[in-house]
C-alpha cells in the first residue's frame, strides 16, 4: 500500500505524464491527465490551507468548478495568504474536462479542445505548484 493521497506528488506526476503524451500528440489521453493537474493542484493547496485536513479536501470530488469556487472561499476564511496561489478567473476551458474522458469515445472532443484543456491545466498548476514551490511550501519534484 502506498498510504494516503499525495495531491501534490500526484499533480507532478500527472503534470509530467501529460507532457509527455501531448508531445506524442496523444491530446485526448494528455486531457484527461491534465483535468486530474488543476484538481490535484487545487486540493493540494486546499489541503496546505487547512493543514492536511484531507477530510474536508476529498469532499469535492472531481467537480473542478466547484472546488474551485467553495475552495478558494473555504482558504481564504482558513489561510488568506491561499489567494495568492488561486488561479482566479478558472481557465474555462478547463470545464471541458471531465474523469469520463477516460472511457469517452475517441476523438469526442478536437484535439484543438482537448489541447486548451491541457494549457488550462498547466496554467492552473503553474500557478499553484509553481507558486508554492518558489515560495519553500512544497519541494520541487
């Protein structure tokens, strides 16, 4: 067994993977890896917010649009320093995504979607892995 979740480990990992198929042009695959970026990168900071309360991390589930919104409330009244991580506005394409994806019927979506739900993702991971790790809250992979 590999313990707990790790979102922010996961993120990474997800983040590298998703490069990786993107460069292979495999967009729809790099998509649906991407969507679990943004969700793991919210809920990774949502966690460093409420102090490894996973609990109240895991009740979002996959609804990216509502993590985002009662997320960025719940770390602002738990840690107001959190905004500074939050992407505010969410990307919108990355309401596109959905952990379906996964059993969608290939080419559901363009390649041209399912690449801006690949930058969407980046641009939310950038924000808040990226802004974490510059700042010492999060090692670096």
């Amino acid at each position: 067994m590999c313990g707990n979740e790790d979102y922010i480990s996961a993120a990474f990992r997800h983040w590298e993977s998703c490069e990786i198929l993107g460069n292979n042009h495999q967009w729809q695959d790099a998509a649906y890896l991407a969507g679990y970026i943004a969700e793991c990168s919210m809920k990774g900071a949502l966690e460093h917010a409420f102090g490894q309360a996973r609990d109240e991390v895991r009740r979002f589930g996959h609804n990216l649009a509502q993590l985002h919104l009662r997320g960025l409330e719940l770390a602002m009244v738990l840690n107001p320093a959190a905004r500074r991580y939050w992407p505010d506005p969410l990307p919108q394409e990355i309401l596109l995504w959905s952990p379906g994806h996964r059993y969608a019927r290939t080419g559901c979506l363009s390649d041209g979607e399912f690449q801006r739900i690949v930058d969407a993702a980046e641009q939310i991971g950038e924000r808040i892995l990226l802004g974490m790790a510059l700042d010492g809250l999060i090692p670096m992979p």
